[in-house]
C-alpha cells in the first residue's frame, strides 16, 4: 500500500516532485491549451511599442536597463523597416502640383462675422482720442453733451463711424485735425535764421526740431534779430492760409523805440506809412511802457512784408531798437521762455483753423 501511494505522488502532482528534473507537469499544462505563468526567471520587464514579443535576449529587458525612468522610446515599424526619408525633389514636385491646382482660382473672402465690420470709417471716439482730447470715455461724454459736430450736425449717438479724411469733425465749433498733423509754436531767439537748414551753418529753425519723426516746416518768417512767436507744421494747406494776405491774419508786436515820440504817431501808421513797395497800414498801435525817453509800443498788422515793423516806424523817424512778435493770430506767446519748442494744444488748432475757415 505504501508503494503505490508513493507512485501516485511522484506521477500525479506530489509536491516532493514538483521540481523534480524528471517533472512533466508543464508539459501537460501546455498540451490541455491553457497558458503556462511565466516563471520569475522568464518575466520580462521591457513594455510599450519596442517590447520584442520574444522576450529579452538577455536576463534583463531593454526598459529594464533604462527603465520606465529613461523616457518612452521611439516606436519601431513592425517588421523592422524604417520610412524611408522624401527627397527634396519629391517635396518640390509636391509643392509645385498643389500650386498649380490652385492656381486661377479666386480668393475666398471669409464673412464678416463682428458687428459694424460692414461698415467704413473709424469710431468717432476713437478718431477724437488720438487727435487727443483724452480717452475714448472722455470723448464719449464729449459726444453725450452733443459738443461732437460732424460736416455741420451734431452728433448724438455712440459708435458713429467717419472718415477722417472727408469728414470735417468739430469740437465745440473748432475744427479737429483728425489726421497725423503737428503743429508747434517756437518763441525763436535773436541771431536764429527762418530757415529749416542754412548752408551756411548758422543756427536755424530746423535745429530745434531735428528730433521730429515728420518733416515739418515755418509759417512765414522772422528776420534774424526779431524775436517771438513763429509756428511750425505739417499742415500744407493751414500754413499756406496763414499766411496769405486774403485772410488777414492779425500779427502783434513789441517795438523798443527812443523817444520822444508825438500824439499822433499811431495815427501816421493807421493812415498808412508810404514804403518803396506801397502803402503799409497798422490795424492798432499802443504806447505799453516809458522810461524816459525810452518807449515800448505795441503795433498790430495783418500784413507779412519782409521787415514790415522795422520798415514802418523806421520811416516815421524812430528806428527799432528790439523787436518781439508775441502773437501769431490766436497763438500768444505768453511766458514761453526764449529757444522753446511747445506743441499746441487741440483747442488753439481748431483756433488757428477757424482764423481762416478751414
């Protein structure tokens, strides 16, 4: 009896035997067609794409070596083969085949799909705020008060579009320069030329404004030891009108005269002063300061002679000593300190334009 039970476990599955050399119990597993576990010696450690379904060549996996830690590898075309790389010529002969399937054809204009796309123009806020009267806000409200005129009607609603080109816009009746225009006011010193560049090297206007993205260019003109008000600018068409005598644009100066001078000396130069090029008429003449017989006299004119102050009291027996400009039209000269450069402000351009009805 113990014979054979010593049979049975050493044929069937007695655990003395389970490793046992002669031990077929894989064998018998495999032949019943239910996969055998892997032994611990036979585990492979290498996954993802490159995983070789054979198992590791060696005792360790090729991600076991590097392990999961090394990065994911590049995936391997089954097989083994690799992609062979394109050529530049067949890269060519593809970008040259599209381009010709699509040439003639007509270019596709997408829908415009934001509100107002449809619409020309630029927001009237926007417009006013770069000529720079504040922000869009500011200049919203300026459209709420009904302060915002646009070709003679006052606007009401937000959001109009214009064209700042075409469209005249005011400001509290004064014309906006809604386009890239500069305008300046320089209080020149004496010995400084009206000129932007000299040949000569002397100083002249130009120099004050060598910085300026745009050219910009004088409205009329100053003799050398004249000081005061000159304006500069882009604006063609402004400068042009400013100068023309069919607008008469009021110019004010400060004379420095020797004395003593009669009653009715600014009555001679209202009546007319007669000079080698005709008649010159003064629009007003002031006494503003004596000591002495030193006087200040203010004269105002309309006309732009070369020399026209100097020539005129020059005439009537008082030589000018000193000659300031303090006003061009409405631009005054006020406390601007000598050799500076101030831009104007929106309010003294739609002044200068309304002078002569731009």
């Amino acid at each position: 009896m113990r014979s054979s039970g010593s049979g049975k476990s050493g044929g069937t599955g007695g655990r003395g035997n389970y490793r046992g050399a002669g031990n077929n119990r894989d064998q018998k597993q495999g032949g019943q067609g239910r996969p055998r576990k892997p032994r611990p010696e036979e585990r492979r450690y290498d996954v993802g794409p490159g995983a070789s379904p054979d198992g590791p060549k060696s005792g360790r996996g090729g991600a076991a070596r590097g392990g999961a830690k090394g990065g994911p590898k590049k995936a391997q075309p089954q097989g083994g083969r690799t992609a062979p790389a394109r050529s530049r010529e067949y890269e060519t002969r593809t970008e040259e085949r599209n381009r010709d399937r699509y040439a003639g054809k007509k270019d596709i204009k997408l829908p415009k799909t934001f509100p107002g796309a449809e619409q020309e123009g630029e927001r009237l806020q926007k417009v006013l705020a770069r000529a720079g009267y504040g922000s869009r806000r500011a200049c919203e409200e300026l459209i709420e008060q009904a302060r915002v005129e646009v070709n003679g009607e006052i606007v009401l609603e937000q959001g109009k579009r214009v064209d700042p080109e075409k469209d005249e816009v005011k400001v509290d009746g004064l014309t906006v320069a809604t386009q890239s225009y500069q305008f300046f006011s320089l209080n020149k010193p004496a010995g400084v030329v009206s000129t932007m560049e000299d040949p000569e090297g002397r100083q002249c206007l130009g120099d004050y404004v060598t910085n300026r993205e745009t050219r910009l260019f004088h409205v009329g003109r100053l003799d050398t030891e004249t000081e005061g008000v000159i304006l500069l600018t882009n604006h063609g068409e402004l400068a042009h009108r400013l100068t023309h005598p069919k607008y008469g644009v009021k110019k004010t100066y400060l004379a420095a005269i020797v004395g003593p001078i009669p009653r009715d000396l600014g009555k001679r130069l209202k009546d007319g002063i007669q000079l080698d090029d005709g008649y010159a008429r003064a629009d007003h003449f002031r006494v503003v300061e004596q000591t002495g017989k030193n006087y200040l006299v203010e004269v105002t004119l309309h006309e732009g002679r070369k020399h026209i102050v100097r020539r005129m009291l020059a005439e009537a027996g008082f030589p000018v000593e000193k000659l300031v400009r303090t006003s061009f039209g409405p631009i005054t000269l006020g406390d601007q300190k000598s050799g500076w450069l101030r831009r104007l402000s929106n309010t003294e351009v739609g002044m200068l334009m309304k002078e002569v009805d731009l």
